[in-house]
C-alpha cells in the first residue's frame, strides 16, 4: 500500500491542488508523513518513484516548505547505494533543470550546487548522459548573474569540472561523448584564454586522438566557431597549432579531420585567411599516400577551389593537377570514379564561367554598336535642320498672309449680320473659327440660344474599334 502510494504521489499532489493543501494542514502533514516513511524504511523503489515526482512534490510544496521538511529526499537520491540508487539519481538528472527553474538563481547556488556537480561527475555514465540533455537550461539559470561573485566562482568551478566528466566518458560511451561535445556550444559564451588552454584544449587533443569520426566532426566544428567568434591572439595561436599537429599527424584519420575543419572554417571565414593560414597544408594533403585522405580531398577539392583566389593562378592550376594524379596512379576504380567525377563538374564550371564571359562580350559590342548608331541618326537631324530653316521661314510668311486674308472675310461677314437684322440667319450655318462671337439681341421663336456652339454630328465606328471619318 505504501509502496503505490509514494508510487502515485505526483497524481495525488496535482489532483489535490496547492490551495487545498494550505487550507488543510493536516492532509499535507499526512503526505509528508508518508514520504518521510517511505525514505526512513527504505522500501524497494522508493527513490525511483519519488524521484519521478520530484517536479509535482516541488511546485505544490512550493520551494521554502520543500527545502525546510523535504530536502531529505535529494540527500538521500545521492547517497543512496542500494542496486536502484543509479537509475533513481538517472531519473532525478532528467527533471533536474525544472527544479532548478522552480529554485530561481539564489536558492539554487545555495541548495543545488553540490548535487549538480555530484550528477555530473557521478560514476555511472547513464546519470551524465541524463544531466547533459538539458544541461543548457540547468545553466542558463545557474549563469544568469554573472556581476556576482557566487556566480563567478560557479563557472570557474564548471569549467575545471569538464575534463573529469571527459575522461569517464570518452572510453564508454561515444554517444554520451558526441552530447557532451555538442552541449560545449554554450559555455564558449564565458570563454577565457586560460579556461581554453586548462579545460578545453585537453578535451580537444583527447577527443581527436582516440574518439571515433563522429565525435572528431564535433570538435572540428567547435574549432571553426572558436576561430571566428574571438579575435584574441593566444586562443587562434593554440588552435593553429593544433590543425597544423592534425594535418602533420601520424594518423590518416587526423588528416582526413583536418580537411573537415578547413571546410568548417570556409563557412565562418573569409578566403584571405584561409590562404594564409590552411590553404598549402590542405592542397599538400591531395598527394597523400593513403586512398581515405586522397577521397576526402576529392569531396573537398570543389569547396577548396571556390574560396581560391583569382589572383591564385597557380593554386588554381594545382587542383587539377592533384585530381588528374588521383586518376591516373590510384589503383582503386571507385576513387577512380571519384576522381572523373569531379573533374568533369570543374571543367563543366569552368565552361560555364567562359560561356557568361562571351555573352557578355556580345553584349557590350551590341551596346557600342547601338550607342554608334543612335550618335549617326542626330547628325543626320543635324544636317537636315541646317537645310531646312530657310524653308521654314518662307512656309511662316505664306501663313502669315493667308491668316491676314480670313481675318478680312470674317470682318466683312460680321459688319453685314450686323447692318441687316431683318434677314433670317440658317440653323445649319457654321460659325467663323475666327472673329467675334455673333450673337442675336432675341432668341428664336424655337428657343435656340445663339450663343452656344452648335452640337457635333455623332461619330460613326467601325467593327475595328476606329472612328470613321464622318462626311458633312
């Protein structure tokens, strides 16, 4: 009975509600009674179960009641020993980060610091891998405050812990290795020269001496985002001392990470340092001896001579040179294939740019051939204008006169309206496009107001959509 109730006690917390357990002392007296029970007999299960409801025991209870009357149980989670206690601290690191945000920043440095460090340097490699899974979160709390001293000495403390917690890892568990690489990512925030060379370099130079390919691709990356996120010179010297141990390393594998971190900084850096730094080490790597190395350089021989240079002719030349080599003495047909492969796809790209550069030639002889011709067609404008002002001149003085002479029509007809009144004027008559308006001192005994201008014939159109010409 005791066993299923410590078993349900998360269910029971959350269906009962933090507000009944304040108003009824007595009910939370009687689950605190039966937790405390359950850790004193020690029964079989017991830290499982209750380290599985942690969280609810946690955020009912609220922080000041736990910490007063239940703490007993996290004390009891690590330094239990019975054949349950590493699957119990296992459970207890997965839903550690959420009592830690429950906690806050204060009360978390105070209670929690001790058994964060015990899980993550514990014995059993099940319990770190557990811890590493939202490890950044248990950080971000534990890194909120950095202007304090406490919180100062808690990186100082995390960053001497990490070589240990990689030493029980690297010969165990790759996986747990690859996440613990992996989680590194955030701690490079707080990095400093002597945490890189005291913490991290060791990790580095371990991990890449004995820590299979996958594990080798995280370092290499953390390597390239070293490289470009600080500028300070003892962190770049080390680490160009290390890629230059890789790429002059007994071991074909270290060579082949060597030609995986070059293509890593490709994306971080720019191509001038690149070239003076990894460029003659990763060509010189093309006429390696061993047929893996020779393969990746056949799979980074493309990268390689995108970030060339222009002005690198001869490094240019060089690659093709190498893959030609690969060809022709490599005894391997799938690395002979490799090779055809990717010298086609150069030679195709090198087509392709002496095919963007005819065209574009042909562009610019059109251009200059349109700028010849529009600057022929305005001196031909030119010299016709010369001839023609003459002309001009005599057309203005034939118009001149012929105006003179509609002018003296139109005054001649007004004067005659004007003298004979009695004489009816026809609806149909056009008015003058010259002269005065004519106007009638009283309107028609139809109404029409001789002032206004008399009404367009309609316009006919065609099927077409076009106006035909109308006929008057």
């Amino acid at each position: 009975m005791l066993k299923a109730t410590v078993n349900n006690i998360g269910r029971v917390l959350v269906g009962i509600g933090r507000e009944k357990l304040e108003k009824s002392k007595e009910l939370g007296a009687l689950l605190q009674g039966i937790i405390k029970s359950a850790l004193e007999k020690d029964i079989e299960g017991s830290g499982v179960s209750l380290a599985k409801n942690l969280p609810a025991i946690v955020s009912i209870y609220g922080t000041k009641v736990f910490i007063s009357e239940l703490f007993k149980i996290i004390e009891k989670l690590m330094s239990a020993k019975n054949p349950c206690a590493n699957l119990a601290r296992a459970i207890f690191a997965s839903c550690f980060h959420e009592i830690v945000k429950q906690f806050g920043f204060n009360l978390a440095i105070e209670k929690l610091r001790d058994p964060f460090f015990s899980l993550l340097t514990d014995s059993s490699v099940q319990v770190i891998d557990a811890i590493l899974t939202h490890i950044e979160i248990t950080l971000q709390v534990f890194f909120s405050q950095q202007k304090q001293e406490i919180c100062a000495s808690f990186i100082s403390d995390y960053f001497s812990k990490l070589p240990q917690v990689h030493q029980k890892i690297i010969s165990k568990s790759w996986r747990t290795e690859a996440k613990f690489l992996e989680k590194l990512d955030f701690v490079l925030l707080y990095l400093t020269p002597e945490r890189f060379s005291t913490s991290l370099m060791p990790i580095f130079k371990a991990t890449l001496s004995s820590s299979p390919r996958e594990c080798k691709l995280k370092v290499c990356n953390l390597l390239s985002q070293i490289l470009s996120g600080f500028c300070q010179n003892p962190i770049r010297i080390e680490v160009h001392s290390l890629a230059k141990h890789l790429a002059k390393s007994a071991s074909y594998q270290n060579r082949i990470s060597y030609l995986e971190f070059v293509c890593s900084v490709m994306k971080r850096m720019s191509k001038h340092y690149i070239r003076d730094n990894f460029l003659t080490s990763a060509l010189a790597l093309g006429e390696d001896k061993v047929i893996g190395v020779q393969w990746k350089f056949c799979e980074v021989s493309i990268k390689v001579k995108k970030f060339l240079l222009p002005e690198d002719f001869k490094n240019h030349d060089r690659v093709a040179l190498i893959l030609e080599k690969i060809y022709k003495t490599t005894k391997s047909q799938s690395l002979k294939e490799k090779a055809e492969s990717v010298l086609k796809k150069l030679e195709a790209k090198n087509g392709h740019k002496n095919g963007e550069k005819d065209k574009d030639e042909e562009l610019l002889m059109r251009r200059e051939r349109e700028i010849q011709r529009r600057e022929m067609m305005q001196m031909e404008d030119c010299k016709r204008g010369e001839t023609n002002t003459r002309g001009k001149q005599s057309n203005k003085d034939l118009l001149a006169k012929k105006g003179n002479s509609r002018t003296r029509k139109a005054t001649h007809l007004v004067s005659s309206v004007t003298t004979t009144t009695t004489t009816p004027i026809l609806i149909g008559m056009r008015k003058p496009s010259t002269g005065p308006v004519m106007r009638r001192q009283e309107s028609d005994k139809f109404g029409l107001d001789w002032a206004k201008p008399l009404p367009r014939p309609p316009q006919k159109v065609n099927k077409r959509g076009d106006l035909a010409k109308s006929k008057i």
